[in-house]
C-alpha cells in the first residue's frame, strides 16, 4: 500500500538527487517533517536522543560557517536603501 505519505517524500528525494548544488539540505527541507512522521519509533529513542545531542555542536558550528561563506558579494547598495 503506497500513500501520499510515502509517496510525496520518495519522489522529492528522488528528484533532489539531480540537482547539483552545494545547499542540497535547503532542497531537501519539505521532506524532514515526513521524515519524522515515519520514523517516531526510532527518533525517540533514548539512544537516538543522546547522539542527537552529542552532534548538536557539529551542526552548530557547520550552519554557522555555511551561513558566513553563503552571501551573495553586493557592489552597490542604493537599489536596496
């Protein structure tokens, strides 16, 4: 039995294996919430929760630098003041 729930996600994954960009997490952002609605077992576990915790500084420290180097260089600021 195949259902939206699947369906939706599988596809949209699928279809982001194409796209050759560096912020493919962005692209693929519509599918974490169905990701957690397959899962719930799992991702509450008390294991999955420590190690979870235990990669938080990771993420930290990756969205920040990805957040520096991300910015578009703007010569002239007057068409946006």
């Amino acid at each position: 039995k195949i259902s939206p729930f699947t369906l939706y996600p599988a596809i949209f994954t699928l279809a982001t294996l194409f796209v050759a960009h560096r912020d493919i997490s962005r692209y693929l952002a519509p599918v974490y919430p169905f990701i957690f609605l397959a899962f719930p077992k799992f991702l509450t576990r008390p294991s999955t929760k420590i190690v979870f915790l235990l990669l938080l500084p990771a993420l930290i420290l990756f969205a920040v630098n990805f957040v520096t180097q991300n910015t578009a260089p703007i010569a002239d600021w007057a068409a946006y003041l």
